[in-house]
C-alpha cells in the first residue's frame, strides 16, 4: 500500500537510491548489507515509483563516509536534490547516507526546501514536517556519536600498543620488520652502507649540508622506499636532497628508540589533511633501545644539539627578510630571478670600504649545490637610490603625507569611539 507522505507531485520526479560502504574490504566481504541496500528498490516501486524511474547512486562503494569531500556520489545526489529533480532520496540507514552531522543537515534543509522526501529502513520522512526532522536530526546525531565511538575504541586501542612499544608503523628505508613482528636492520648491504655513511660523514663534518655535498661529489645514491602506487614497497635510489638527510639525522628510529606522537594530523575546512610536526617535548611515548639501530641514543641526542645549533643560521627568520645592520639598500627585498628565493647579503672590502654583494645560495643550502648568482651591490644600490630619488616628486611627497594624515585621523578617532562610555537604555 502506498505511503499516505507520497504524493503525486513526489511521483513526477525521480527516486534516488544512494549506496554505499566504508572501505573496499567491507564491499567485498559483506555482500549482504550491498544487497540489502540494493533491495531499497523494492520499497520505491512499492511506493509507486516505476523501476525506470529510479535511480541508483553507487560511485562511493569504498569511500567513508565522515566527509563528503571525496565523496563525488553524495556531492551528485546533494545537487539533484538542490535542482529539485528528487521526489525521494533512500538509503537503508542514516550512516549510508553521512556520517557528518554538517552534511546530513545540509541534505535534510535541502530536502525539506525542495519538498523531497527521505526514506531508509525504517520508514518515509517529510523533512519539512517537524517531528519528522527532528527524528531525523536525532538520527544523525547518533550516527556521527557511534562513528566517534568506533574512533575513540580504535584510538584507545593504538595507544595501548605504543605504550608498550608494540604499535607497528612503516619504517623507515633501512629498518624492516621480521615475521616474528620485531624491527630490525634492512638485510640489504646497500642500504645499511649508505645509512651508516650518512651518521659518519656527519659525525666527521658536523653538517647536514657539508654531508649531502660529499655524496654529491662521490656521486653516491641514497635509498628511498616507495610508499604507495604499483611499485609499492620498492626501493629507489636517487642523490639524497638536503631535506631527506635532515629527515634520517632528525629520525629517532635509526638509534632504536620506540617514539609514538612526532606528528598530528589537522583537518582543513575545505576537507584536505595537514600533517603537523610536534615538539620533542610533546612526544606521547619514548622508549629508547627497543630495538637494533644504526647509532646509539647517546649518538643521537649529541647530533640534534648539533642541527639545533645548525639551524639557526638557516632557521626560518632567514627568510623572512628583516632590514638588518650594514650599508646594503636592499638587504632583505632581493629576490633571485633564477630562481625566485631570497637572497641573501655578504660584505668584501674595496679600497678599504664595505662593498655589498647579493648572492642567492638556496640552491647551496638546501640541496648542497652551487651558488645560483650574485650581483654587486655597488651596481644595484645606486641604480635603486637614483629612481627612488626620481620618483619623490612634490606631488608624490603631498600624496603620501595626506594618506598618512587621514590613516592617523581615522585611528584618533576609532580610540574615542572605543574609549567613549557607552549608555544603555532602561
């Protein structure tokens, strides 16, 4: 028998069944909950729908439903809905359809607006009927509390294995897992010599940058462990970058130590992920001499007071182009047209004179190459200093002091009107 909720202006648009599950395992293992999302067609027809005019959105068979950013079935539905081509959209429960209290409100304000009903297997619910979105609403809020249920259950789960040191996580190249689940040295010879020849040259050099120079003058490779993609889990040899040997100097896991918590993970507004480094002292769980290493903790400790001290002359207020001491004009404003960083500011003597020199060396500090170019600063400086001087005409000047006047009047008058008593009315 028909729902009394459908109506004949419900029957001249389309039914919409939206199908979906979380991972690809589940698609493959539980064929009968796909089947019994499937059978929702049934109770469309019931309703009176025809079997032509229905239909069936699957593209997010695999995909979680905690965000609808990657979800381009739901985005599809969300939208046909909006068009008002939707009489009716079904999905055999509320967690199908989102998980995300955000999304599953926006659906049920879109549905009640364009007077499209919701159905799942329960029953049919108006959503512009109040006790029926207020159902709904509750309905969602439950499904997002068990997603947040499973996480934490989960979560708690990992936590209890880091304590231990038990939690396994990707290695780094050079540390593989036996089959009895203990981490220990990559059996590839290669491998650990390029390793043990990183913590050598450094611990001879003192310099991350001066270690990566030495490769490059061996021509020597570095191995990198491919991380996803076909050739998953292969090894590929590359000339180590700067950043990379910073990444094995700066890893704990190399002196044998367990560490959970180097990094968090934030989620972006539009749906993306940023992964957050955190401080050494924020670290969950540190056990060190868990399992064999290429140097010892000890080793270790002494070569991040070294980076730390390294760092601050290539930290990030290098970048950040402050006016600092000296005759330069432009030190801190030059840009290198080769290659777009900052350059930098060295002093030679001329005749008894300090002479500026631009150089850009991001090319030499990063990845231990050759300076990219420098230009003399006698040249740049007074070519700079005579159209500054062209440029500051009486009109200009009266400009710029009639701007800063009124910027200085709007300011007074903001402090009074923030400072002023304000009187409220009985």
């Amino acid at each position: 028998m028909p729902d009394l909720k459908v109506t004949a202006d419900h029957l001249k648009r389309d039914a919409y069944l939206y199908v979906r599950q979380s991972t690809l395992r589940q698609v493959a293992e539980h064929g009968a909950s796909t089947q019994r999302q499937y059978g929702l067609r049934g109770r469309a027809i019931a309703a009176g729908w025809p079997a032509e005019r229905i239909r069936v959105i699957d593209r997010d068979l695999g995909k979680s439903g905690s965000s609808a950013a990657t979800r381009d079935g739901f985005q599809e539905l969300v939208s046909e809905v909006a068009l008002g081509k939707a009489g009716i959209v079904m999905g055999l429960e509320v967690s199908r359809l989102a998980r995300n209290s955000a999304d599953w409100h926006r659906l049920i304000e879109l549905c009640a607006l364009t007077a499209t009903l919701i159905l799942d297997e329960d029953g049919i619910y108006d959503p512009a009927e109040f006790n029926d979105r207020l159902l709904l609403g509750l309905k969602g809020t439950m499904s997002e509390a068990e997603l947040h249920i499973l996480k934490a259950r989960m979560r708690g789960g990992q936590l209890n294995k880091a304590r231990r040191g038990e939690l396994e996580m990707a290695p780094p190249v050079g540390l593989v897992y036996r089959p009895d689940g203990g981490l220990d040295l990559d059996p590839d010879a290669e491998v650990q010599g390029a390793l043990r020849l990183v913590f050598e040259t450094f611990a001879r050099t003192g310099s991350a940058m001066r270690t990566v120079r030495f490769f490059q003058e061996q021509n020597l490779l570095f191995p990198r462990r491919l991380r996803k993609g076909p050739n998953k889990g292969e090894l590929l040899w590359a000339p180590p970058q700067h950043a990379r040997i910073l990444q094995v100097l700066h890893n704990p896991r190399y002196a044998g130590a367990f560490v959970y918590g180097r990094t968090r993970t934030r989620h972006r507004p539009e749906g993306g992920a940023a992964t957050i480094r955190v401080p050494r002292a924020e670290w969950q769980f540190v056990i060190p001499n868990l399992h064999p290493g290429y140097i010892s903790w000890e080793c270790f400790e002494a070569n991040q007071l070294r980076l730390a001290d390294n760092a601050r002359a290539f930290g990030g207020e290098r970048l950040s182009g402050p006016a600092r001491e000296g005759p330069a004009l432009l030190q801190g404003r030059v840009l290198c047209g080769l290659c777009g960083s900052r350059m930098g500011v060295r002093y030679q003597q001329e005749h008894g004179c300090s002479v500026p020199v631009y150089i850009c060396q991001e090319t030499l500090v990063r990845r231990g190459g050759a300076v990219c170019q420098t230009i003399p600063g006698k040249v740049v400086d007074p070519a700079i200093g005579a159209l500054l001087v062209e440029l500051m005409t009486p009109m200009t000047l009266e400009v710029t002091l009639a701007v800063q006047q009124e910027l200085e009047a709007r300011g007074r008058d903001r402090q009074l009107a923030s400072s002023a008593p304000r009187t409220h009315g009985l």
